[in-house]
C-alpha cells in the first residue's frame, strides 16, 4: 500500500509482492536511473528494457492520479521544477504544474519567442469502474460495493479478477476551509465480480454475456448484511486519519496483477491501462530526452483527465489548462503556427486475429508494426496530410517504420483528444498511437518492440 500526500511526489513506495513484481524486473521503477529509461537501453533493437519499463510505469498508475505523481517523480528526477497552478511567469528551464489527473511540462532554454512548440498529448484516465458516494451494499449474505461505470468499459473483461482500490481521498485539514488531498492505493485482492455459473444461464455461450452495469457490477467484498460507513473506514485507514474527517473521494477499482511480456520471445505486452498510459510514458521519457539537448522548437507535454467521458472539464482537453498554461508560460500569442505541432498520442485498433473483417482491409495494422498515424475525413482524427509529411520525415530521421489506420465506411470512429486540442490552440495536430488488442478491457495487449519505436519517434519530433 502506498499513502501519500499530494502535492507531493509519492515518497513511500511499498514492497509488498505487487509492487515488487514490476514485470520480473531487479529493483523497483524508483531505481532506474533516466539514462536506462531512455532509447539508450534499446541498442539491441528488441525495445524489450523500454517495455519493461513501462511496465513499472503502468503498475505505479492504477489511477489517474498516481499516474500524475509517477510522472512528477520521473520529471523531477530528471531536474524539472514543480511550479504553482498560479504562479507567475517562469524563468527559462525545466518545469511541470499539475492539477488533480493532469499534468503539463516544458522545457524553455531562452529560446526567442519565434521557435515553433513541440507538443506531445495523452490522457491518465482509463475506462474503469468507479465507487460511488455511499458504495455499501449487502445482497443475499454478501458485501458488496456499489460503482458508477466510467468510459467505454468491455464490461465481461472485469468478471473474475482480483480488484484492488486507488485513487484520491480528501479529508479535513485542521481549521481549513479546503480538505487535503491524499492519494491511496491498497493491492491487496480485496474483490472480484463472480461471473454466474454456466449451470444458471443457460445458453450464455451461444447468446452472448449480457451484463446489468447497476446490479451485476458491484464488487464483491465480504459475507454478512449490508454495513453503511464500511467503505468510508476503509478509506480513513487508508488515509491515516479518522473516519469522521473523511470529507469525499474519487476511488476506483483496479486489476491487481502486474503487467507483463508475454509470448515464448516476449514479443508482447500484457497490461491494464495502456490506453493510454503507455503514451503517456513515451512522452515522459521523450521529454527528458529532449531536455537534454538544445533544438530548434520548444517541446511541451500535456497529459489530460477525463479523456475516456468526452473531456469537458477543468483538468480534461476541452477546459483550460493546456491553453493557460501556454498563454502564461510560453507565449503562446507570439509563437508561430508554422512548425509548431501537436500530436495527440492515443491506442489504436490493432487488427484482430479472428475479426479482421471489422478493419479496413487496405490498412491492416500489425502489431510491433510501428507507430500507427490515425485519419478520418469527418475529423473525429486531427491528422492532416502537412501534419503526416512532418511526422513520416521524422520517422524516415529517427528509422521508425509506420502505419496507417482508417475506419471502415460502415464503423462508427472514435475521437481523441486531437480535435479538442487542435480547435482549443489553433495549433497543427496529427493522431497517432501504438497499435493495441482488448481496447477498454480491464487488460489490454500490445507488441513490445513498439513502446520504443513510439519513443524514437517522439524524441525525433521534440527535438528536431
């Protein structure tokens, strides 16, 4: 279990056999200096040591939240600054700021005010299941915890797994008017949503699971009746403070079993959250590589909430954090819009094994394939042909193959955030992403050679 205070970096890391099972790797995530993080640790070319260590990465994230603050570690790690949602204009360096699930950094060296930004786009939220205001249930002997679906979850991929807790608890601060904010995680298996026995739906196999998101869902915990304020001491240990100065809290559940490679050549990655936790790592790490060296453009990370629910509010693409922050921070009134590029860094379909008739038979997308650019023509993608010209240059620089994904006339598209920024900015965007297996579903899959690939491209376009 790992309690920590925000706004600060989590400083305890705990040891228990979940977190020391980080993918088979020696020592923890803490452990691994910045140059093993980097492209430097794939000179083999099979991006194995870039997949493992998104691995950690993922495994330290179980919410949005704790994706922030492994982020803030890493940044500062690598000497970025954590400055005040409200502070004042900042001098030349390496800077971050957050706000609850999202987290914006930059490097500035003094460049002059007609160098183009550079801008990698991801979000830390991930189709879950969420507890609610007043969770306790007892239903036929049994204790059980009632949650809110978030996103566009595979429901059946939460049945029959051990859930842990994470999340946010805010409490009471001495006198204060605001609560203090305490980031909580517990692996511990503390639940599991039993699927019915086959014996009881009877031709569930040939019909197809059906699931009842208000009754079918809710985890179970314990035996024995109904127990209000259960929920609310668990969080009050959890937290170290009383249970009457638990004010609110945004938990969520997730799998407890650690990512992995997988395959008999560890050619794949199996993980909760890599949509779209593994951008964000790829930009993390592509920002402190970037930050090592002087170019021509100013490279800017901005890693958004609430992306999975439409992105509508305060720490999601459409509010105003990226653009504030610019505006404040950057210049971004003086910052020319030639040059300047946002890529929205998200999943992308993978074609499936046994369904490639649900993709585009003239764009197969392979896994360890590459990093794959997204396009649609009622722009539910940003990506325009500059915007590919720039990207593919990039790739062709930094020797990274890519490909193309493309809905199917009679497929509705999903969107990103890439629309939102693009409009919010004014700025050039393209979509793109790593190619994935089981979007949405409590565990996802992906190739292992393509976290690094997506790293040497996005290094390249920071830094060129």
């Amino acid at each position: 279990m790992v309690v920590v205070s925000t706004p600060d970096v989590p400083a305890e890391v705990s040891h228990d056999p979940w977190t020391d099972q980080n993918s088979g790797m020696a020592g923890s995530p803490q452990d691994r200096s910045s140059a093993q993080r980097s492209g430097d640790i794939d000179r083999n070319g099979s991006g194995r040591e870039t997949a493992r260590d998104l691995c950690a990465y993922v495994d330290a994230s179980p919410s949005p939240y704790h994706a922030v603050a492994e982020t803030a570690r890493r940044l500062i790690s690598a000497g970025f600054t954590e400055v005040d949602l409200d502070a004042p204009v900042t001098p030349p360096g390496r800077h971050f700021l957050r706000s609850g699930g999202a987290l914006i950094a930059w490097v500035d060296d003094e460049q002059p005010a007609n160098v183009p930004l550079r801008i990698v786009g991801a979000h830390t939220d991930s189709p879950n299941l969420r507890v609610k205001p007043r969770p306790d249930r007892g239903d036929h002997g049994f204790q059980r915890v009632g949650v809110e679906v978030y996103g566009g979850v595979l429901l059946n991929s939460w049945l029959d797994r051990e859930l842990g807790l994470s999340g946010r608890v805010v409490v009471r601060d001495g006198g204060a008017l605001a609560g203090r904010t305490v980031l909580v995680r517990d692996d511990r298996p503390l639940a599991r949503i039993p699927q019915l026995a086959v014996h009881l739906d009877p031709g569930v196999n040939e019909k197809g699971l059906v699931l009842d998101p208000q009754d079918d869902l809710a985890p179970v915990t314990g035996l024995g009746d109904q127990d209000s304020g259960a929920f609310q001491r668990s969080m009050a240990t959890l937290a170290g403070v009383d249970v009457d100065d638990v004010l609110a809290w945004d938990i969520m559940f997730h799998d407890v079993a650690p990512s992995c490679l997988t395959g008999p050549d560890e050619e794949f990655v199996s993980a909760p959250r890599l949509d779209d936790l593994l951008s964000c790592h790829a930009g993390t790490e592509a920002l402190i590589e970037a930050a090592e060296g002087k170019g021509p453009c100013l490279p800017v990370l901005a890693l958004f909430d609430h992306e999975e629910v439409g992105s509508e509010t305060a720490t999601g693409a459409a509010g105003p954090l990226l653009h504030r922050t610019l505006r404040r921070h950057l210049g971004l009134s003086d910052r020319p819009l030639e040059g300047s590029l946002v890529l929205s860094v998200d999943g992308a379909h993978g074609t499936h094994p046994s369904r490639g008739h649900r993709h585009d038979p003239e764009h197969p997308v392979r896994l360890n394939g590459g990093p794959v650019l997204k396009a649609n023509a009622r722009a539910r993608y940003a990506t325009d042909a500059p915007g590919v010209a720039l990207v593919r240059l990039a790739a062709e620089r930094a020797g990274v193959p890519l490909q193309t994904f493309v809905s199917r006339n009679d497929m509705p598209c999903g969107s990103t955030i890439g629309p939102i920024t693009a409009a919010r900015t004014g700025l050039r965007t393209v979509d793109l992403g790593v190619a994935q297996l089981a979007m949405h579903s409590a565990r996802e899959f992906c190739g292992s050679r393509d976290p690094a690939a997506l790293h040497g491209l996005l290094s390249e376009l920071l830094s060129s």
